[in-house]
C-alpha cells in the first residue's frame, strides 16, 4: 500500500477484501475525532441532563463502544478485529459543540482506522437520536481520523496534531 | 415531543425507547446527506477506477444500503422498523467532495431520519475504508438531515431547503 | 394454544417458528423481572458509582434495550417483532439485591414475554460484567414474567401479582 | 483487577472496554450452570417431547452455542473473542427442575465467564420460549459462575465447587 | 415489475431498494427446496445418528430457521419483513440424497422468496459443516422456488410444481 | 477427525462446537465454487445492465464478502474466525450459467471451508434476489469445496480438481 494505489480490487476489477494473511501481528491504536454542531441550549439540555434527568453521552458511549466491535459488519472490506481495547471521551468546544474522540486498540494484522471512526460516527448518531426532539438541523462532523500506530507503514498524525 | 423536550429517559432519568405504541402507521420519508472532502486526486481516483478498474461507490452504495436496515442496533433507542425504500445518489462538489445523498421510506409509527443519516455515515465510512491507503486524512460531514415527511409532527426541511 | 399443548414442533416432530399469520394485530405489553444477588459492598459500588466515577447501570439499561430489539436473533423460534417501547427500571431490595424489571410493548400478531424476559437477562449479564472484578459469585435469578396483556389469549398475571 | 476496583470506567466516569491489549494470549475456559424451575408436567413434557414429537433440548443447545459466540454483541463492555470450544450439558434435578451447565473455551487475553453465562442463559430462555404455551410461570435461576481457569488473575471455583 | 426489467438500480445506475411503500400488505408465502447430495453411509449416519448419538437435521432445522428471519442481513437489496411463519421438512431421495424444503410465511408488502431460499441454504450448508469430516466431496443444489402465493404479481409455480 | 466421525456430539448426543483449543494454529485457505443457472437473455441482462444500467455482481461480490465474515452467525457449530482475505470471481459457462468462485483465507485453528461455500451462497442469492423480476426459475447449485489447504489433516482437492 506504499505506493497509495487501492487495492480494494481484484483483477475483474471488483472490490475484495485485501489479503492480509502475511501481515504481522502487531499492537495497534487509532483515535479518530468527530463534533456535533448544535444550539447552546441542545448542549445545556445535554449537560445539564446528566445531573438530573438523564446522561445523553452514557447512551452515546455505549452506542459508540459497540459500534466499534461490530465495525466489519457495517464495512464491507474492512477485516474482522478482535478489539483489546475502546475508549470514548467528551468534551465541549464554546457553547454549540461536543467533541466526540474515540481510541481504539488491537493486536491484529491490520489498523483499526475504521473502528476508531465507526465509533465516534455511531456515538454523534446517538446524540443526535437523542436530542433530534429538540433539534433538527445539528450537523455531525468533520469526522476525521487523528493518529494510528503500529503496523509496517508506520505511525500517522495529521498536521495539526504532529506538534 | 411537540414541545421540544428530551423523551428519551424515563422517571428514574434513565434512558428508555421511547412508547409509539399509540402512535399511527403512516407513509414516512426522510432525505440526509453527507460530504466527503478529498484530494482532487482521490476523487478522480473513485472517478476514474469506474471505469476502468472497480466501483468505490457501487460498495459504497450497498454499504449505506445495508447499514440502514440496521439501524436499531447501531442507535441503542431507535425503533426497529421495517424499511421499504432505500436510495442512495452521489455526486460531485467541485474537484474535492463526494456528496452522499440518502433518501429511505417506511410505513410506520416513528420517522426514518436515523435510517437516512446512518446510510449516509456507512457509506461515507466505506469510501474512507476503500481510499485510506491514498489518503488519510480525508474528512467526512456536515452530515445532516435534508428533510422529512409524514407522521403527526409535520414535515421538517433544512432552513437551506426550504426555498 | 388453548390448550397447553407444545406446538413448537411440526409433524416430523422438529422445531419450526409457529405460524401466525392468522393472528390479530393488537397492541400487547409484557413486563419480566429479575434479580441480582451480591455483596452488599457490591450493591454499594454499583450505587456511589453513579454519582463518582461511572454509572454501571446505564450501561445495563442500554444493554437491555438493545437485546430486547434482537430477541429474535438469540431465541430461535421466536417471531420478529417490530417493538414500540421499551423500559427498564432497577430498584434495590435489601443491601444484596438488585431488581430489574422490563416492560416492553408492540403491536404486533405475537406477545413479547420473550423480549421482556431477553431484556432483564442481558441487563443482569452486563450488571455481571461490570462487577465481576469485585466478586464473581453474583446470582443472577429468578428471571420471570410477570404480566403481559393483548392477544387473543388473554392477560395473565403471576399469582403473587395478581392482587 | 487485582485490587477488586470496578475498571470498567474511564477518567469521565464513563463506560471503556478495558485495555487489555497487553494480557497475555493463554487458553482459557469458564463453566456456567443455570436452573429453569417448572412444574413437573412441564418437565415430562420436555423429556418425553425428545422421543416422541420434538426436541426442546436440542434447540436449545443451539441457541446457547450461537448466543456464546456473539455475547460481544449483548454485553457492552465484554471483549470479542474468538471461541474454540462450546458445550452445553442438561440434567434434572428432582421433578420440576433442568439444569443447563455450559464449558466455554477460548485461546484469548481475557476470560469467558461471560460467554458461559449468556450460553446457559439464551439457552434457558430458549426452553421458555418454547414450553411457555404450557406454563408461563416457569423461573430461571440462579445464574452463576461455576469455575473460570487461565489467566493471570487465576484460577477460580465457587466455595461449592471446591471440595 | 410485470415487465421484466431488472428494477434493482436507480438512474445513476446504481443498485437501491426498491422502494414498496405504496404496495399493499398481504398474506404471502413461499416454498424452496434444494438438495444435498452425499454418499450413502453419510446419508445414513445423518440417519441413524438421530437416534443413537445426535442429530444434524435438528441443528440444520434451527440454522435454517435463524438464517430466514434474517435474510434481509445477507441479501443487500433484499426488504426486512416481519415473518410470521417457518417450516423446513427433510427427505431423502434414493439412499444418496437430502431433500431440504422451506416455507415461509410473512404479512407484508413483498415476497418471501428469499426468506425460503435462504433458509434451505443455511440449513444444507449446517448438513455440509456437520458432516464434513466424513465427505467433503457433498454438493448442494440444485436450490430452487417451488412456488410462492400473494401479493399483485400472482401466484407462481414451477413448470413441475404445477400438475 | 481423521478417522472421519461425526464429531459435533457431546456425550449426551447433543450438538456442540467441537473443542479445537489445542490445534495449531496456521495460515488457511479454502476456495469454494457454486453455479447460478438462468436463461440467456438474464444472463445477457446481468452482462449488459454492467455497462448501461447497474452491477448485479458488484452487489453480489460485496454480498458475498459480508456474509463470508459472518459465518459462524449463520453456521451454529462453526468457529468464529479472524478471516485475512477474501476474494470472489465471476465467470461465465456458456451462454446460461454464471459461475461464482470465492476463496477465502484465514490465520487460525480450523479451516475455513464453511467461509467459502457461505460466501458464494451468499452471492448466488443475491443474483437471484436481484434477477428475480425477470426470472423466477433460476437454479443455484451444485455449490461445492474445490480445495483447501493449511491445517493438520493436510490438504484437499476435488478429484477433479487434482490434474
């Protein structure tokens, strides 16, 4: 995969799930981030509700742990994991965003890019399920993955992260 | 829900799915979308491997296809519904984005905005999945929802849709 | 089924999922319960946790939730049901006991015992999990039906519920 | 785990996966038993059911296998493991009682308690759903760990499964 | 659909579910049937196992059932349907032949093709795993619909089901 | 399983997932085969609905890779594996028959035959959900092992396959 072909195809060009088999098994980690643009109050409702009526972002992170664990079931190329590890942090960005960042662990043969990305997805989707009475037009995203290690091609940060 | 409060919890304030039992079997339809935004030469990668060497889209397509279906094990209190249209269009945003529009149907108790915008999340995670190995910092959203109809609360339309 | 008899089982005497078809859509309602028997310590964990450092039973609500929606992936001749509420409650008895309790609702050709039973079985499972580095000699039980109602045959209430 | 502190929960007090990226891979097994308390017509039914006109025990066998495997889809926080041996064993107990006892083993970096407990509870479940046309206040439990072995923490028996 | 055409894709040439909202909801049903063929002495180990040590048509019958409810998870494009009946019979055919019929039943707005010939499918691929340690030179097929009832297109049968 | 047993039974002659705690475990392949029977002028359809109008394989390939995944979902006695590569090919037999051909590829302690024949049954049927508007008498089959390799009971060909 150095040279940045895809190689999700076969020779009839269809798509395939890539040959792995020879692949160390190594330890591997991602973390993937993504943000919920909502109304201040959509937020306060959130926040608050975790003292008094009920926690929005408990339900979210159940929703994105176990999202992760079933993430080649949802993404037809992506290889089976054994996940070792999933954790999901909040936190609030000014008064309209929730920042949703998820780290995931294996040691497999291939990186966990997807299920670092499934998760926080199905978490945003949560929230947004959760809170939709209230409002509408949240938006999810940039969802976007912030690191990887572990594996032959190396460590990844994105710029912003590499300081 | 008319009044804008969070119904997801019960009197323990814990989170429960919430009771449509009463609610009336109707035509249902929601529209969301997604953005992919990529290098001009990941695009024309998905563009040109058509073509000439296999379909990104096509697996993406049955991807959002698929995940739509299962919604309600993705979004802990979404309500099982038995979907009966799913359709997912692509098209291009200058040089760099991939729109992912999905429209899903029911005939049901409760809307299928957590059908639309999950189909558009899986899809746009396949993409991702299929393209990492050319880029990784690909970013994915605003996913939103464009509009809905059917069921007691009314229609909904994004204030940009409107016009 | 008037008459008590096994009718899970065709005429070469295997399994088959029953035929409805026939059967009436109406509104039906069925609540289940069952117990968890710990250390009081444990008990005690589980209730200062909420406040401090995690909720455990959050996290069973949602995994009730969640497996009562597939009931009809884990039982094999149970009916698929498209469920439209879903409650659990927990309340302490003692300082050893944790009660859980689900009601679950649809309108549907079948009752959801099943999914009500499925429901406290996977929240006590997760109430397990959580604890079980503080003490694996929890007991989960006795997991029962306590009422349902809707359907042709009739309501039906546990003895000890019924005054 | 050593010290009995629920780990199951992050600096956020919310709900993680454990990292358990850095166990070591050691064979590992865990018995469960549960007990589904009838009246003993009930049970004769079952019994004689095998010969005569169908099989609940057989059913029920599978469904406990099947559960085992996906218990990483029931219990939120449980690791997904691949399982290498499932086995599940009825007995009577006087004439209103069958015990289900399930052996679950693993090659993995964490136990499998929890698979030994959904096996022996969908399969409890499971005789339920089918004998519930003939008696619906059937109870199941206790549920409970009978033994665990592998693993650095040890090895473990309840008091009553030590003489 | 009465003209034939393939209705699976929509104007971009992509596949999509076909969208039934507007069909009506009729009682439906389907039979399919295929056939696994095996030596005589695996055939009769299937045979007498039964009775002396375990039966693979008991697990085959479950499989198949499991797998009918859910086929909506395998066949992409195929609509999820509320089955409210499903029955698989064996027969042997000469001393070298499984004969493995499914019907399935649904109220609904499609068919029930695939439900039923996905469960002859699971149920003669369980036939396959459980025996393949005698013969894995078994075959199956051919799998086949038998004939269907319900919904606007008319009912079908094969040409030999028709006399 | 050399001396060629059934060896999915327990003592109690009931099923069970036979324990391969202490196989080695090794890099696996299996390659299955099946074959979908269809008049020309479908068969053209699929051909040409490639170019023009949609990709029946494109959603049959992507079928077949997600189910092949799943297995041990719809296979109760069979392993649940960490499969590292899976490829499926199209080709055609004369003007009627449409061959599917997927092998699958694993590191671990059984084989993964049942990935193989699940991954073309998979695909078949959806060609024949996707087709079926057109033509209600396709065949699928005979689906059968071609090889397998890897593992202690060493390789296999059909007689057919061994020139």
């Amino acid at each position: 995969m150095a040279d940045g072909k895809l190689t999700h195809f076969n020779e009839q060009g269809r798509a395939r799930m890539v040959d792995v088999t020879d692949k160390d098994v190594t330890a591997r980690a991602a973390v993937a981030e993504t943000i919920v643009r909502m109304r201040p109050e959509t937020l306060e409702a959130i926040r608050s509700g975790r003292v008094g009526k009920g926690d929005v972002l408990a339900v979210a992170q159940v929703a994105g742990i176990m999202a992760a664990k079933r993430t080649a079931e949802w993404i037809p190329m992506c290889h089976p994991l054994p996940l070792t590890g999933i954790d999901i942090q909040f936190r609030e960005a000014g008064n309209d965003r929730l920042i949703i960042e998820a780290t995931v662990k294996t040691t497999g043969k291939t990186g966990v890019e997807m299920e670092a990305l499934t998760a926080v997805s199905a978490a945003a989707l949560t929230v947004y399920d959760m809170c939709k009475a209230m409002q509408k037009d949240m938006e999810i995203g940039p969802t976007r993955l912030l690191r990887k290690t572990g594996g032959k091609s190396g460590d990844y940060a994105r710029p912003s992260e590499q300081a």
